[in-house]
C-alpha cells in the first residue's frame, strides 16, 4: 500500500490509540512491530522516527506538503490525524478545545498515573529484588481513582468525554481506563465511566484496533530480561 500510513507499535495502551485511530478514520496502515520487551525500541532507525525511544510512531509518505512526515507522542499523532481527516476532533472551535482539554488530561494525567499504578501494583513486586512499596501502591492507586471520578462527572452530563461526539480524546482515554481491573480500581460508584466503557467497547474501531498484535501482549510480571530493559534504564 504506497499511501499507507507506516505504524510502528506494540499492543500496550499508548499503542492501542493510534490503532484504534487509523481503525476508525479508515485509513489504511502497514504494520511494524515495536517489541519494547526485546530492546526494539533503541534500535537506530526507529530512533530517527521516535527519538524518545518510544512507541508508537507513525510516518506518513503524504506528509502536509505532500512530503512524507514522521511522528512520535501518541497524543500529537491523534491530533494530527483527526486534522488529516477532519474526523473526531468536533465541528467547530468550541468543541476543538474541548477535545483539546481532555486530550491532554489524558497525556498528563490517566497516562501517566495509571501507568505508574500499573508498575508499583504488578510489576515492582515482581521484580528481582521485589519491591513492594505500599505508600506508592497507595499514591497512584488513590490518584487514578481520583481521575476516574472526574471522568464520571464528566460522563454523568455527557455522551462522550468532550460532549455529544466521539472524539479523539475518547480514543485517548479508553485504552488506559479500560484496564481499570489491573490498576485496582472499583467502578461500582462511577456507573457513567462503567458506561461509557462499555459503549466503546462495541465499536468496531475500537475492537479491530485493539485485536492488532494482541497476541503478541505478554506478562512483564514473568519477564526479566523486559523488566530491566523497560524499568532500569539509565539516563
């Protein structure tokens, strides 16, 4: 496919937005798989497309000046999508910053808190030497739920995150909240997250964008050498 958009990926929930995206925009993509757990993600030419050394990416040979542009930060990569297709990112300037200022809750806040609940609940303690450290348990499964009774409000007088429309802050947010189970969350006082999950979940796009690779998905718990590759690496 000359005009596919190349995707450079692994099944995580940062992976699953711009799955879920190309899903739902239509867009054709080729597949390159991004295996964090073998060290992929240091090799040069992948660096010259994300030099943060993370997933995903994406390069698209019909770049904004018919050139062909190369992209790293799932969040801009949304952004820059939805711009491409003039899909999900609402249709005038007021629902734009809506999308906008949920988008970027979900960058600065349920990315990083959840994914950090994630490593002191699961994996920490199952690193060699364990490290079981309830304070941060605490801190960061505490902060989520937090998060996730914002969500709720926010649910309770709307159909979607930014309003009436699906978006691209939807697409954001639904990958990480719907491992709310690993992060030890309870939804039974957020019925409007519980929800809103449960809506998007029976979108096709969202179910063929999260089914990519998802065989490829592994236990980091039982994983060593993907445990010091991802979690002691030196600056």
């Amino acid at each position: 496919m000359s005009n596919a958009i190349d995707l450079y990926y692994w099944p995580t929930p940062n992976g699953w937005k711009i799955s879920i995206a190309l899903e739902e925009m239509g867009l054709p993509y080729n597949l390159h798989l991004v295996d964090i757990g073998a060290g992929a993600q240091f090799e040069p030419d992948f660096l010259k497309i994300a030099p943060n050394n993370r997933m995903p990416a994406i390069v698209d040979p019909n770049g904004p000046d018919g050139a062909p542009i190369a992209m790293f930060e799932s969040g801009a990569i949304l952004q820059y999508l939805a711009r491409k297709t003039g899909q999900f990112y609402g249709s005038n300037a007021r629902e734009q910053v809506a999308v906008e200022q949920w988008l970027m809750w979900q960058m600065g806040g349920v990315g990083p808190m959840a994914g950090q609940a994630h490593h002191f609940l699961k994996y920490a303690p199952a690193m060699d030497p364990p490290n079981d450290l309830p304070y941060a348990k605490d801190r960061y499964r505490n902060e989520v739920s937090r998060l996730y009774r914002v969500l709720d409000t926010q649910l309770a007088e709307n159909e979607y995150v930014a309003g009436d429309f699906y978006s691209i802050a939807d697409m954001a947010i639904w990958p990480w909240a719907s491992l709310w189970e690993g992060q030890q969350q309870d939804l039974s006082d957020k019925p409007n997250l519980k929800r809103w999950l449960d809506q998007l979940a029976a979108r096709d796009g969202i179910a063929k964008g999260r089914a990519v690779a998802a065989d490829m998905r592994s236990n980091l718990q039982d994983n060593k050498k993907a445990q010091e590759l991802l979690f002691k690496q030196k600056g």
